[in-house]
C-alpha cells in the first residue's frame, strides 16, 4: 500500500473520510444528547406516552453506538500506528476491506 500508487485527489479525499471518521464519537454522542432534551420536550409538552417512550429508546440506542463508536475509532487509531500507516492509506485499507 505504497502511498505513491495514490493520486493527491484521492489522498484528500481518504484523509477527508478518515476525518469523518474519527468525529463520529463527537457525532453519536451530541445525536444522543438532542435525543434525550428531544424526550424530555416531548414529555414535558405532554405528547403520548409511546412517542416519548420512542425518543428515549432511540436516545440510549444512539449512546451505546457512542461508546461502540468510541471503541472501534481508538481500536482503529491502535493499528494505524502499529502498522506505521498515513491517515489515507489507513483510510484505503478500511475502504477496501469492506468491499470484500
């Protein structure tokens, strides 16, 4: 996975992704939060029961896929270093193992 074999266009575009990807704790985590205050508004605005009840399932889905989350992104961070990888090459070695 030499880097040289790797336009600049698509390094960007790698590294990019890789970004993404590693905000997507923060992500989950402030999805988790709006779910929650979402509850508490639906609740206290007096809306159904089962709607309510919704949100707050939907709010604790979304915080165990923070800390799902949390683990896989340090998980992945491990091993780019251990295999002294560029964030983009990373990137490219985790696009092309899901696609088999």
């Amino acid at each position: 996975m030499a880097q040289e074999d790797m336009t600049a266009d698509q390094r960007v575009l790698l590294e990019h992704r890789a970004a993404v990807r590693v905000n997507l704790p923060n992500d989950a985590t402030h999805a988790a939060r709006t779910a929650r205050w979402l509850a508490g508004q639906a609740s206290y605005a007096r809306l159904p029961g089962a709607l309510v009840e919704r949100l707050e399932q939907a709010a604790e889905q979304l915080e165990a896929a923070a800390f799902s989350i949390v683990g896989r992104i340090q998980a992945e961070g491990e091993e780019r270093e251990r295999l002294d990888l560029t964030t983009a090459a990373y990137q490219r070695r985790l696009e092309r193992d899901q696609q088999t």
